[in-house]
C-alpha cells in the first residue's frame, strides 16, 4: 500500500489500536515489546557517578575510564570496526575495556537513559565491545537526543537502520524523532516501513502510530 493511504486511515487505526481514550504510556523501546520501564536496579538507586552496579561483587564498580564526549558528529559517523570518537585526540580510538559484557552495559545504559541520566547511559553504550550493534547504536541516538543533542541521535538511528534494515524498534525512535522535529510526513514512512517489515503488531509500530496521533513520544 501506498505511504499515502495508509497515511489516511492512521486516525481510525489508531482508535481502533488505543481505544477511544488516550493510551496508558509505553515504556520507551523494550526490545521483547513490553510496555513497561527497566526494572530499577541497584545501578540507579545506589551508584553514583555513571557506576554500575556488579551483581557478582554486590558493589558499584566503574565500567571503565571514560571517552571524552562526541562533539563532531561528521567525524563520530565516519569511526569504524567498533571504534570511538575522542574529541580531545580528534580521531577514532578504541573504546576502553569494560569489566561487563555488552548486554549488562546495555541494560544498564536503558536503565540510565530511564532515569535521565542519559551522559551516563551514553558512556555504558561507547564501552561495548559490539559499536555496530543495532540495539547499541538506538539507544546511542535514543540517549543523546533525549539530551538534546537531536542530530547526533538521528546520526546513530540512521546508523542502526544502515545495519539491520528490519531493526524497526531503530524506525519507530527515529519517526518519533522526526515528529519531534516537525516531519511528520516522514515519520509517516517509517510506520508504512514497520508494517511492511512484520511489525504491524508490535510496540515500535503502535507506539509511533500513538505520537503520530498526538499523544507524545517516546
């Protein structure tokens, strides 16, 4: 079907998908399609300082010394082969070694980026040692544009995408973000391309038809 029918039955969808009062909110990219947040952990309710929280040890520990902040987002794109941007070198590095693996560091970087401490949620995800992971690189553009630092996000949303084509929680983040910045029409594309790749039942797909339909994003 055609972006532009499908573009006019959105209001109808939508009640039929929300019901006729506003949906109750989603959580903001469970990959398994839940609707709700990360469970807090001892990583936000008792570390401070970007630590995480070291079930084995049962302490805080540092993920590992820091890489300076992205600030060029031409030169961020072009680092490869897992590599990160360090401002202060001007060149791409290899990131610092963690002492976790890279689902904990994801999973602690969500439960960052729900706290909104997204600096915090930012540095986890640039320690794992898989840059090219798509559920890395969303939630990379997910924590930087919630920080305000919107063309960087959609730097690592295009990126996820470029990835894995049919990665479409990457595409529901993205055509919120889109909406966000006043391209509705273009969020619009994303959700036909959700459909049209499987997602018709999922979050990514109901949660963007929801922002398309006035009532936020995520």
């Amino acid at each position: 079907m055609p972006a532009r029918n499908i573009l006019s039955t959105l209001p109808y969808a939508a009640a039929i998908v929300f019901g006729l009062s506003a949906p109750a909110a989603f959580a903001a990219g469970e990959e398994t399609d839940s609707t709700k947040p990360p469970e807090q952990t001892e990583t936000t309710t008792v570390c401070t300082d970007g630590k995480i929280w070291d079930a084995e040890k049962k302490e805080c520990a540092e993920a590992a010394t820091p890489v300076t902040p992205v600030q060029s987002t031409d030169t961020a794109a072009e680092c490869k082969d897992g590599k990160v941007f360090d401002k202060d070198k001007k060149e791409c590095v290899d990131p610092p070694k963690s002492g976790f693996n890279d689902d904990q560091l994801y999973k602690a970087a969500r439960e960052f980026a729900y706290a909104g401490q997204y600096d915090n949620a930012i540095h986890a995800l640039e320690l794992a040692s898989n840059q090219n992971d798509p559920r890395i690189l969303n939630y990379l553009g997910y924590a930087n544009r919630k920080a305000g630092r919107m063309d960087i996000g959609m730097q690592y949303y295009r990126r996820a995408i470029a990835n894995d084509a049919n990665y479409i929680l990457a595409r529901s983040y993205m055509g919120q973000a889109l909406i966000e910045q006043g391209d509705v029409d273009g969020a619009k594309v994303q959700l036909v391309e959700i459909r049209d790749r499987g997602g018709e039942n999922t979050w990514a797909y109901r949660s963007l038809l929801q922002s398309l339909n006035g009532y936020g994003t995520y």
